[in-house]
C-alpha cells in the first residue's frame, strides 16, 4: 500500500481571489508580516501498486484527467510506502 | 425539430430550460438522465445550470465524466448544437468543448442580479435573430463565473470572433465597473471554432416571458430555432 499527497495550486497569473481575501483577513488580524497567500487543494491517496513507477504513472494520469485542471492549476505529489 | 435537457445529479434548471423551450418557444423537448448515452433524434442539446455533484473538486469537473458526456461530445463533433448555460457552460470547459476555465469570481461572492451584456457576434446559429452590438438583460446567478484563459488562448477567440457576449453597462459599454464576476475582456460567453458550442454564465431561460422582466433570453433559443428551420428547408 502506497500512500499519496497530491498538492493542487492554482498557476502563477491566474488570480487567486481566496488567497487574496484570506490574506487581507490575516492582516486584520495583526498578522502584518503576512507577504503572499495562495490557497490550493491537498488530496490524499490510500493506493495499491507493485512499484513506485507504477503508482507514480497513474497518480500522473489521475491529476490530468481529473484531480487539477491544467488549464488553471499546477499539481505535485509525493509517494511514500 | 427537438431539444434535450440533460439531467445531472444537481442540476437546478433543468426545468427552468425544459418550461421555456416547451411552454414558452412550443419546440419539442426531453429530459435527458445523465446515465443516458443515446443523443440520437436530437438537434439541440442543453446543459443546465446547477451545482452537479456538489461543484467537488471543481466545477464541473465530475459531470464531465458522466455517461451522457461521452454522447454529447460524439454529438457536437458531429455537428450537433450544445447549449450551456452558467454550470453547463463549466462542464463544457471541464469538457474541453470550450476553451479556457471558469473560477471563483473576483469579489468571492455568489452573485444573483439582472445583468447587461452585448451581443459581439450575430454571425452564429446562437445569435442570428439578435442585433449587431445589442444589449440583452439576462440574469446571472454564479460564484464561480469569472471566465479564464491564458494570453495566446484569449487572442484565438478574438481572431476567431469567439466572444459571442461581453457584460456591459445599460448603454453597451464594455467597463471595468459591469464585469461582475472579473471575467478577463468581460466575456460572458463564448462558442467554439465550429459556431455549434456555446456556453455562458447568464441564463437565457429566466428571460423569456415578461412576467420574468425580460424576453431577451428568448432571442438565442430562437436563433437556433431559425437556424435549424432554414437548414432543413434547404435539405428539402
């Protein structure tokens, strides 16, 4: 069993009014020093596989076709047994 | 001449489009279940708006895996008229039918309001009965409308005369101040190369009958209503 944290940010240019707003909160809230915020998505996998390579493939495959939208998001993951 | 209204699970006007294109414009019509995968004997397919499945993940993005969404892309390849309208218009992009992306509107609020837009191309099956540069009150009702696309992207619809809408304020101009949402150029809908996609955040079916404060709405299904008659007079 393998165990995946995909990480899904949206891509530099593309305005991320979330962050930009949670970032105004947190500067109300003192926290001055507060420079940029970017909200994204953390997704977690229980996942079975044979091998690295192969997990790593379809983990791939699952960002493009579904978990991220490559037209506005980029994605990374970590894979750890 | 018949219309289909595809059912996702949380579509919210799904009726809303099947009453005006039944009661109001009197054209043939079907609920179409998203389990479905048969689209033949249709001419016009409309994808509702909603929240399908919850809006998880992203906006449309699990809609855009139900089964019927294999047919409707087979149907526009062929062809075929696809229609969609605020979350439809989201699966259509999620669907790749269109390109580009649609995320949270700038202000992050849900916005529900009469809004202004402009007619920037009479030239397609969608637009054929409107007048250059007109302006159309259809309402919007959206969180995630602000329409996105990169540079090269946003220059190919304009080359290709894409933008088929553009919020306006009430004398048609194109402002910062009437972009509700902070779609980039103000778009409000766009069709494909091909002229038989087209998706936008307005919702022409709350616009059809004066007891709903506007008819403009009416105008598109009655493009592709004119649009269909003239083909088949011309097959005949």
């Amino acid at each position: 069993m393998w165990s995946v944290i995909i990480n899904i940010e949206l891509k530099k240019g593309v305005l991320d009014a979330q962050g930009k707003t949670t970032h105004k909160a947190l500067h109300s809230l003192g926290f001055h020093n507060v420079k940029e915020v970017r909200v994204g998505k953390l997704i977690e996998l229980q996942i079975e596989g044979d091998n690295r390579e192969e997990v790593g493939a379809q983990v791939q495959d699952m960002c493009k076709r579904l978990l991220s939208n490559p037209v506005i998001e980029d994605f990374n993951y970590e894979i750890e047994e | 001449m018949k219309f289909g209204v595809v059912q996702f699970p949380g579509s919210n006007c799904d009726f809303d489009c099947y009453y005006a294109i039944k009661n109001v414009l009197q054209v043939p019509v079907d609920m179409i279940w998203h389990k479905d995968n048969d689209l033949d004997g249709y001419n016009c397919i409309v994808l509702p708006g909603g929240f399908t499945y919850g809006d998880y993940l992203r906006v449309g993005a699990i809609a855009r895996y139900s089964p019927i969404m294999s047919a409707v892309l087979n149907f526009a390849k062929k062809g075929g008229f696809v229609l969609g309208i605020c979350n439809g218009f989201q699966v259509l992009t999620e669907s790749q039918l269109l390109p580009g992306a649609l995320i949270r509107n700038t202000c992050l609020h849900f916005i529900c309001k009469n809004q202004t837009i402009r007619v920037e191309n009479i030239d397609t099956p969608f637009t054929g009965m409107c007048q250059k540069n007109q302006i159309l009150q259809i309402p919007i009702a959206h969180g995630e409308g602000c329409y996105y696309a990169d540079k090269k992207t946003v220059d190919e619809l304009e080359a290709n005369k894409q933008i088929i809408f553009r919020y306006c304020d009430g004398s048609g101009k194109i402002t910062k101040e009437a972009n509700p949402n902070g779609s980039i150029c103000n778009i409000a809908g766009i069709c494909n190369k091909e002229r038989n996609v087209l998706g936008l955040m307005p919702h022409p079916e709350r616009s059809t009958e004066n007891c709903l404060g506007s008819v403009d709405g009416r105008l598109l299904f009655e493009s592709i209503m004119m649009y269909l008659k003239k083909k088949s007079i011309l097959v005949k």
